[in-house]
C-alpha cells in the first residue's frame, strides 16, 4: 500500500453489479441474494455506466412491510414515499437518487466522514463523468488496519521521525504491536512531541500512539 493517505481507490470493490432504470423488482432482490450484496446501483447511458440511483434493502423492504397493512391517509403522506415504493415495481421507481458518489481520489477519513454524516453504509465511486469505477463499504475502509505492524513502523519512521527529527533519528525509538505505536526516545525540542503523536496517529491503520517521548538537556545534537 502506498504512504498515507490511502485514497478510496486503493480499497474499493472494483468489480461491481449494478441494474438498468427498468429492473424489475424481483430481478433485484435475486442479484442481491446471488451477489449477497445489500444495495446495487442503478446505471444508465453508453454502456450502462453513468450512475443515477441506488437501490438499497431499506428501498424495497416497503413493499413487504405494506402486505397485510391498510395505510390511513395520514399514515400514508407521513411515509409517502415508502408508500410509493411499495406500489412500484421497477428500479427507476425504488432506486434512491441522487446516488450519494465520491471520486477515485477521495481520502479515506473523508470517506468515513460521509458515511457517518449521512447514515450510509457504501459510497459509489465514479470517475469525472459519473460512469461507476467501484463501491466502497464500510468494511473497506477497515482494511488499513489489517497493514502489518512492520508497514506502520516503517512509515512512521519515515514520515514522522525522518521528518520532525532529521538530525536525532537514531535517538527516537518506534515499536509498533497490534496497531499500537509507541514513541520513545528523547528530544531537545519539547514543543514537537505532541506534534509526532498528532502525526503519528493521522498513519492510516495505526489504531493508538503511546508517546513516551522526553526532552534531555544533555542532548547536544538534533532537534
């Protein structure tokens, strides 16, 4: 994996099912099933791949839910567009739109960010002219903590020590276990230890930074 950050495309789903405006519904639920999968995106133009819906489990779960259950007219404009739903058949009518979409480029904490602020659990990615390049879950983002812990150690030492301390490298230590970074050493400049930690912890897949980083007087060379 490349330095940090890692970019959605470096842990998107590539290879992508997706259904045309005029998927029926059962056609749905059974890519669903076979792709074991809990939404599609709904797809459209030259060569089916500009992006302009989504269909999600949420989106066809209404038409169970209203089987054996006579909706008031109130009921009915508060849940209108459950209600729509439940009478439609086709995917243009079910899919969810404007699809919620980020480009290739798009970091992974801004990602997550997203995610989070709108209460979704993927993101399609589309390149400039909103054709479909992949989908990113939550599950995807988690994948940069599985980066051994030789990778964040590595990384660290090159992003944050070679960085902060060019002239006292060999004096800071960096262990890495499960995730964990620990600093260690000591320094003359007192005022860059929050800053490693800060740093330290921004390293895509480090899951905590234990700093234990002083400052010594008798120090004569470094930072």
């Amino acid at each position: 994996m490349n330095s940090s950050p890692h970019l959605v495309r470096d842990v998107m789903t590539r290879v992508v099912v997706s259904v045309t405006p005029l998927a029926e519904f059962k056609e749905i639920v059974a890519v669903m099933n076979e792709r074991r999968v809990t939404a599609v995106p709904v797809v459209e133009g030259e060569g089916a791949s500009r992006v302009i819906g989504v269909v999600s489990e949420a989106d066809l779960l209404p038409k169970e839910a209203f089987r054996d259950h006579d909706t008031g007219l109130i009921e009915q404009m508060k849940r209108l567009g459950d209600t729509l739903k439940a009478g439609s058949t086709l995917a243009q009518d079910l899919m969810t739109t404007p699809a919620v979409t980020v480009p290739p480029d798009t970091t992974l904490p801004r990602a997550a960010r997203i995610m989070a602020e709108r209460h979704i659990k993927r993101l399609l990615v589309v390149d400039p002219a909103g054709a479909l390049q992949g989908i990113v879950s939550r599950t995807d983002l988690l994948k940069v903590f599985l980066r051994p812990d030789s990778e964040l150690a590595d990384e660290v030492r090159r992003e944050v020590v070679g960085r902060l301390f060019p002239l006292a490298q060999h004096r800071v230590r960096v262990d890495v276990c499960h995730g964990v970074v620990t600093l260690s050493g000591g320094i003359l400049n007192g005022s860059l230890i929050p800053v490693a930690a800060r740093l330290a912890r921004a390293v895509e897949g480090v899951v905590d930074v234990n700093c234990a980083l002083t400052t010594s007087a008798a120090q004569t060379a470094g930072v």
